[in-house]
C-alpha cells in the first residue's frame, strides 16, 4: 500500500500538471464537508439505535441492558 502511495508521488513530481491535480484533489475541501456531514449522521444513528436496544433490552436481559448502556454513554 505504502509503495502505491510513493509511486503515486514520484510520478506526480515528474509532471506538473500531475503534481497540481494531485493537489488540487488532497485539498478539496468539498470532500471533507461530504465526509463530515456523513460522519455527523452515522454518529445521531448510531446513537439513537443504542438508546433504543438498550431500551427494548431492558424489559428482556439486565446485563445486555447495562451493555448496551455503556456502549451508549461511552460513545
């Protein structure tokens, strides 16, 4: 993987046109508002299916409960 990423450079290095797509791509600041805005909803989803197992759980089992529980607040 890492030989893959030091190709990639060495290649771009020799190019300028390569060089500045590349950079033009690591510093994209679109990508990193997808990847945000991404990461906050699986995050809110996440956190609503551990409140409600941990909810459901705790009619059934109180040690799958309190698992669940620390799972929430811990994360």
């Amino acid at each position: 993987m890492r030989r893959f990423f030091l190709a990639k450079y060495i290649k771009a290095g020799r190019n300028e046109a390569e060089l500045k797509k590349l950079y033009i791509e690591e510093n994209d600041e679109r990508n990193a508002v997808i990847l945000q805005s991404a990461s906050s909803l699986s995050m809110v989803m996440i956190f609503v299916g551990l409140g409600i197992a941990s909810m459901i759980a705790g009619f059934f089992n109180a040690v799958i409960f309190y698992t669940l529980l620390a799972a929430l607040l811990f994360s």
